[in-house]
C-alpha cells in the first residue's frame, strides 16, 4: 500500500473517536437546526467510512489526508464551548461537502480459486449452461458449495449492489436544495419577528430587542440571499426592520444594518441570541416585579439569574467593538443590570449574572433553562395564592362563626389549609387559632371534606400537629389578660351599634369567658345599653351546668369561644334548651366585634 493510503485498524478507532467526540453535541439545546443537520450529515459520511474501512476498503492518499484533516476538525468541535459549536461545525461541514466519492468504489479483495476447482460462474438471474447442470464437483467444503438449478430459477429480484458500492445522489444538487430550504426558513423567521413586533403592542425595551435581533437575522443571512435569488425578498424585510424602526422607536440605532460595521458570524449569532434573550427577560421582570413577595431565595434567585443573563453576553460583544456607552443606555441592558442589582441588594442574594465577566457557558445555561425557571416560580406564586384563599376561608369561618356547625366548619377550613400546604407553623394560621388548641386535642376528620383514608390520616396528623404547636406556643409564652380588640371611630360603628341595640336594649346579657375585667364590662353594658351584664369571674375549673341558672336567667348568652375552651358548647345547648339567644364572639370582647356577631347570629335564629 502507498504512504498516503489509510489501513483499517488504526483509522477506524480514530474514526470511532472522533465519533464519540461529536455525539455528546446533539444535546446542545441551544444548537440551531442548521448546525444539528450539518452535525447529523458529518456523522452520517464518519460510519459510512468506517464501514469501508471494517470491509478493507482502501482510500486513496488524497482521501486520507482530507479525512485525517476532518477528523481533527471533529476533536476540536469537542473541545469548545456550547456557544463555539456551531461555527466549528460549520468549518466541518464544509470539508463533508467537499469528499466526493469514487465513482467506481474499490470492492473487497476476493479469492480466486484455480481453475480445476472452480465452476463455471452463474448469475443467480442466468440460465446455467447444461454442463453445469448435469455434472457437479464435489465441493471442498460446505462454504463452497455452488449454486445448483433450482436455486437459479428462483423469482427474478434485483441484483444486489457488491460490497463498497453505494447508489450515491447527485451531492450538489441535493445541497443546492437543501440550502435554498434553509435560506427560505430564516426568511420566513425573520419576517414572522417583525410581524409579531408590528401587530402586538410592546413595551418600548422589548420592542428594541427584538428589533435588534432582527437586524442581526437580516445580516446573517444578506449573503445567502444574494447568492440564492432571494435578495428582492431580503430587502422587502430590510423596509419593514427600517420603517418599524422609524415609527415605534424614534432615533433607533441598529449596527448590523450598519455597512461599516464588521461583524463575524458568531458575534451576530451571539447578538441575536442575547437579544431575543433579553426581550424574554422584560418579561420576566415585568412579572416577578407582581409576585416578588411569593419568591423565596430557591426560586427568586435562579429567575433572576436568567432574567440578566442576557445582559453581559451583549455588552462582551459591545465592549470588544468599543460601542457599550452607545448602546448600553439605548437596548435597556444598563436599567435591566441596575433593576435586578437593586433586588438582588434587597433580598441578600448572590447573583453570578450581574458580573461583566461571566462566563459564556454559563450564559447560555441561564437562558436555556430561564422558561423552566420561571415555571417554577409562577407554581410557587400559584401555591401562595392557594394557602392565601385557605387563610382567608379560616378567617371567615371564625369571623361569621354558625353555632350549629362552627366545630365541623372550623375543622374543615383547617383540613383546606392541609391542602393548600401551609404549615401548622405558619404564623397568620397560629394568629387566627390562638386560643383554639382545645378542639384540636382528639380532632376527628369530618365526613364531607370528602378524603380518602390516606389524606385523612395526614389531614389528622396536621390538625393534631397543629394543637400541639398552639399549646407549646401558648406554654412558652407568659399568660397575658385578654384584650378588646382595637375599637375603630364612633362615626364609623355608630350605624352597627344602633342595629345591635334594638336587639340588647333593657335586656340582661351573660358573658362566658374567663378572667374577668370590669372596666370591659361596664364599656359593653353602656355601648349596648343593656340592663345588666352577668361576667362571672372564671378561671376554667367551673362546669358549665353550675353556670345553668345564669343562662336561664339572662335574656342573651354570649360566649367568647377563644377564652372558654370547650364550655361554649354545653352552654349554647342550655340556651337553646330555655330559648334564649345564644351569640359565639370568636375575635374577642371588643364592642364593635360583639355586636356584630350579635346582629348577624340574632337576625340568623
């Protein structure tokens, strides 16, 4: 063999390698659809060579220097960063453009048995001469038995192509085709941005990203058009980027229409990839500026990662042409930076993309995955909505209490809180049941939360988790005397006072609720205009029956459930049992809160 030919064995393991090299690559998510064809056709003609090589095929010396050239090529397409891949592959492709196969492919080498051993040769599509019919030689083996008549007269089928040959397509023409495919794709790209930016109304920072995304497309592809008839097309999108340019964003200035500008195609790429990014990021922002409050640092600080991740991948490429402070202030980058820096600041949260230096891999992984950042994110604003609607469903049971189901509404409005997943830690949840650890101390699930056996069991483990947090809270902290809550402006409860006193006027009132305070009592008698109020003075030891002849002899019992544990119910039964009202004030012994409860609960029976 010469020098310049290529043997089996140690080229097909560099072939192998250089496979291995470019495989990872198809996971690249931010590979565009050309470069992923080009890497798909490159991998294609790498088994196709390593196919001839496993048969012995040899490759003419022309061939193994142009091949040993390529498969350097796809080492270093393995050695490059995401953002590097596609212009290398472009440098690959251009090289699998250019191998051209011989016309008459070499086949295997074969061996020529001597003529005393050999039969005549038969075309499995051939009648066989009579000789070979009539007198047959005793094979040397079972490999080298010959075709015998039968087996010659099967059903004519085509003849099948010898080892190396391959029916190969006209090469040019196929990727004549396939580019003009390609051109007509970016150009249908192209204008269905600029459609999306005339016929949507835009925030003025997003409109000039995309435009500038534009520009960068239209340049990017100005050449091919040329050289592929399409330049009439080109320039028709060229008017539309100029003239939405003009009317939505005076004295817009877009560098890659600019002609004396240089630009390579990686840093138009790069450009058209942040800027697309970053009119994505307004978006974002505009959002998370709503729902700031619902993030934590596990999905704020990632959401905020990508929303500036785009900006130090276009200002790299606008510092290296000397453009930032011209830029900066016209693509909204600098106020995006300065928005997230000031957020960031706020919250305590580290945030790698607000650094001029960032990596480029690290870029590009923030941008990938910023949709399912910011799907996360919107689950969690979702999630505190939910536990929100469950806070305010408890906090309207307790406010408009029904004596007949409070203990079953109240646990229910407790098992949607389980199902919301807030806490039994959660402090506006203790907030509201402070007081009530008593009803959870053996609660049972009721029947029309509707559960099954297994999220009856959590529904239960929260609600007794629950009490047990409430009266750790309640053991750990001093007892301190009940208070009235905070009374609002006489002119603003003046017109509930007066509904509430046609109901207590002249009538005697009893007061379940332990610890009593005088100063209270004589401010509800003289609000109400009640005849008497019955406040015994109660520590929790008393029964409630000793209490009966007070209920039989008041004409409207009031019980404050949160300072009565249990009692309550056993004094609305005596109530009920001699007809008296019966009113449960779940927020205290504040005026305005008792006769609104009185007024609804009355009006109510």
């Amino acid at each position: 063999m010469n020098h310049g030919d290529v043997t089996s064995a140690g080229m097909r393991l560099q072939v192998e390698q250089a496979i291995q090299s470019l495989a990872p690559c198809i996971r690249i998510a931010t590979l565009d659809h050309e470069s992923r064809r080009q890497l798909l056709l490159t991998v294609d003609l790498l088994t196709s060579v390593w196919s001839d090589l496993q048969r012995g095929t040899e490759l003419a010396g022309s061939k193994a220097s142009t091949l040993r050239a390529l498969l350097a090529l796809c080492v270093l397409v393995g050695a490059c960063e995401e953002a590097e891949v596609a212009l290398a592959m472009r440098a690959v492709y251009r090289m699998v453009e250019g191998w051209t196969l011989s016309p008459e492919p070499l086949e295997a080498p074969m061996e020529e048995p001597s003529c005393a051993e050999q039969p005549a040769e038969t075309s499995v599509l051939e009648e066989p001469p009579v000789e070979a019919t009539s007198v047959q030689e005793e094979p040397e083996s079972a490999q080298e038995v010959p075709l015998t008549l039968p087996e010659a007269v099967e059903p004519e089928t085509p003849s099948a192509a010898p080892d190396g040959q391959k029916e190969v397509p006209p090469a040019a023409e196929t990727r004549l085709e396939e580019a003009r495919a390609r051109l007509a794709e970016r150009l249908e790209r192209l204008a269905a941005q600029l459609d999306y930016v005339e016929n949507h109304t835009l925030p003025r920072q997003e409109v000039v990203c995309l435009l500038m995304a534009s520009a960068c497309r239209y340049r990017l592809i100005r050449a091919e058009a040329v050289e592929y008839g399409r330049e009439w097309e080109a320039n028709q999108v060229k008017k539309q980027l100029t003239s939405l340019a003009h009317q939505q964003v005076s004295g817009l200035w877009l560098p890659p229409l600019d002609p004396n500008l240089d630009f390579s195609e990686h840093e138009l790429e790069t450009l058209q990839t942040g800027y697309e990014a970053l009119a994505h990021s307004w978006q974002m922002w505009e959002w998370y500026q709503q729902y700031r409050g619902d993030m934590d640092k596990g999905t704020g600080a990632p959401l905020l990662e990508s929303i500036a991740a785009p900006v130090p991948m276009v200002q790299q490429i606008w510092t290296s042409k000397q453009l930032l402070s011209r830029l900066a202030e016209q693509d909204g980058t600098e106020t995006l930076r300065e928005a997230v820096r000031e957020e960031a600041q706020g919250r305590r949260w580290e945030i790698e993309m607000l650094s001029s230096n960032s990596p480029r891999q690290r870029q590009l992984h923030y941008i990938r995955d910023a949709d399912e950042h910011w799907e996360a994110a919107k689950r969690q604003v979702q999630k505190k909505a939910q536990q929100r609607e469950a806070i305010d469903h408890l906090r309207a049971v307790l406010s408009e209490p029904n004596p007949d189901s409070f203990e079953e509404d109240l646990l229910c409005a407790l098992v949607a809180c389980h199902q919301a997943q807030v806490p039994y830690s959660h402090r506006e949840l203790c907030e509201l049941m402070r007081g009530y650890d008593s009803l959870l101390e053996n609660p049972a699930v009721p029947e029309r939360c509707a559960l099954a056996k297994s999220e009856q069991s959590a529904a239960r483990k929260f609600l007794v988790n629950l009490g047990k947090h409430l009266l750790k809270q309640e053991q750990k902290t001093p007892p301190q005397e009940a208070q009235p809550e905070e009374e609002p402006h006489a002119e603003q409860n003046g017109e509930l006072l007066r509904e509430a006193r046609k109901i207590t006027q002249g009538k005697k009132l009893f007061m379940l609720c332990f610890h009593r305070r005088a100063e209270a009592e004589q401010n509800i008698r003289e609000a109400l205009q009640l005849a008497e109020v019955d406040w015994p003075d109660l520590d929790g030891s008393e029964s409630v029956n000793s209490m009966e002849a007070r209920i039989r002899n008041a004409d409207i019992t009031v019980v404050v459930v949160r300072y009565s544990r249990t009692h309550w119910k056993e004094a609305r039964d005596i109530a009920r049992q001699y007809g008296k009202q019966f009113v449960m004030a779940t927020r205290g012994y504040g005026v305005t809160h008792l006769a609104q409860q009185i007024v609804q609960q009355c009006a109510r029976s």
